[in-house]
C-alpha cells in the first residue's frame, strides 16, 4: 500500500466534502501585503496563514507558488505553511506550482523537493521534454502530477497551437496524457480559463481526469464558460484557481476578512454554473 493518500482521490473527497471547486492560489509580494507586516522576518508565513486559515472553509484546494517564496529566500516559510494546512486543514490537498520540467536525476531531485521536503500533495510540470521528464514525480505514489496542456497567457499559443498531425500540440498533450502517460491514475492538466473553447475539447479527450484551471480573477477568464466546459457530469473535475483577486481583496487590518469573503463569492459564482 502507498504511504501516501492517492492524490486525486482526496480532490474528489474535497470537492464533495467541500461543496467547491475552488482552489486558493498563494502568491505572496511583500510590498502588498498590509502595513502591519513591515520589515518582519516571518511576513510571508504570517500572511500565507492568515489567508489560508481564512479560505479554508470555501476552498478545496490550496495552490502556493513557489517562486514568490524562494525569490524572497523563504523557502523555509513555505515548507512551514504546507505543514499547516496539513495540520490545520487536513483533507484540503496542497498543489507546489513549480512548473518544473527536465530529466533523468534532475527531475528525480525535482520531484524529492515537491514531495519530500515541502511535502506537496501534486505538483506542475512541463511536458516539452517528454514521458521522462515525468517520470519521476510518478514514482512518488499517491503523488499528483499536473501537466501543462493549455495555458493561460497569451504566447502559449506560439507552441501549444501548433500543427501536430493535424490537430494543436496541446490537445496531442492531452491525449498523451490520458491514453499513455496515466498508469498510476494520478496525472491531471493545467488548462487556463482563458480559453473556455479549448476546456471543452481537453475535457472531451480526457474524460473525468482533474483540471486546474487558473486564469479568472485577475486574469479575467469568465466563470461561467469555465464551468460549463469543464465540469464532469457530476459536476466536479476542476480546480478553478485564483490568486490574487482573493489574496489581496484587502488592503487593512481585516485583509483575511476581506479575502474569506472573496473566496466565498467566487466559490458561490462558481457554484451557480455547475
């Protein structure tokens, strides 16, 4: 038996526990964070927790960064805040967006980092380089692994759109993904929500495999065609992500109110379409 809970299986747990579909991206920047945090030591922690503990209760999911964290040398903070909401929040999975992707026994340390020091649930990885660059984090049972397909910004249709036999790279991806790179029943795709068209089509390819789907919020993706393209029959499926419409809602004091009453709304405008 795996040591470790199968990671998309505690998603679904989540989602139905939960009654959301939304995940909390934590992407901490010092210079908003509220006045009461200045010239602190252990800011980024402070501030992580505050929003977590305050989200936690409309989420089922929590996706931390870890660039903002290691740009600021707080990488140690990080590992403390994944302890917490395991802690603190057992249940709600915890996904390092690192975006990682290379091979052999780089990847291997790569996929010790995600896993065996901050203890993440899953993990994002690019597939440019192939099967082998994904490999390892497959070792890990239990262990998700979350596949760049679709992304949300603009230039990813400079490769990602490009003719693969006749149809997009991305949806190559995610067939691949689907069909070959699945055995342990642990991958899903990173799809952004700025693109409800190319949802419906990933959904069509994969089935039920779990979608995290950033790009609303900030970023302006429309909730309601997300939803509806990517939902499951059971309307589940989807990690729908926001980060810093939530995280910084507020600028005072009450910065954790305002970002719980963020969280709820999104999670309750989410709610409506599925």
């Amino acid at each position: 038996m795996s040591p470790n809970p199968s990671f998309v299986r505690t998603l679904d747990e989540a989602w139905r526990r939960t009654g959301s579909l939304l995940c909390v991206g934590l992407d901490p920047e010092p210079s908003r964070f509220p006045g009461a945090f200045a010239n602190r030591s252990d800011a980024i922690f402070d501030f992580c927790r505050a929003i977590v503990d305050a989200t936690a209760p409309y989420a089922s999911a929590f996706k931390p960064q870890i660039a903002y964290f290691a740009a600021h040398r707080a990488e140690d903070q990080l590992e403390q805040l994944i302890a917490h909401v395991h802690e603190k929040h057992p249940g709600l999975p915890v996904i390092l967006d690192a975006k990682r992707g290379d091979i052999g026994s780089t990847a291997e340390q790569y996929a010790r980092e995600a896993f065996e020091r901050y203890r993440a649930d899953a993990v994002t990885v690019n597939p440019y380089m192939g099967f082998d660059s994904i490999e390892p984090y497959l070792a890990h049972e239990g262990k998700g692994v979350i596949v760049l397909c679709r992304t949300s910004n603009p230039g990813g249709s400079d490769l990602q759109f490009l003719d693969v036999g006749g149809r997009p790279l991305y949806q190559t991806v995610a067939q691949l993904a689907a069909e070959k790179w699945n055995a342990a029943g642990e991958l899903a795709l990173v799809v952004g929500a700025t693109f409800p068209n190319e949802i419906e089509v990933v959904r069509g390819i994969v089935g039920n495999m779990p979608l995290l789907i950033p790009g609303i919020g900030a970023q302006g993706g429309d909730v309601e065609a997300t939803v509806r393209a990517g939902r499951t029959k059971d309307g589940v499926g989807m990690m729908i992500n926001s980060s810093r419409a939530i995280l910084y809602a507020g600028k005072g004091d009450d910065f954790a109110q305002a970002a719980a009453r963020a969280a709820q709304e999104t999670r309750d405008k989410i709610n409506l379409y599925r």
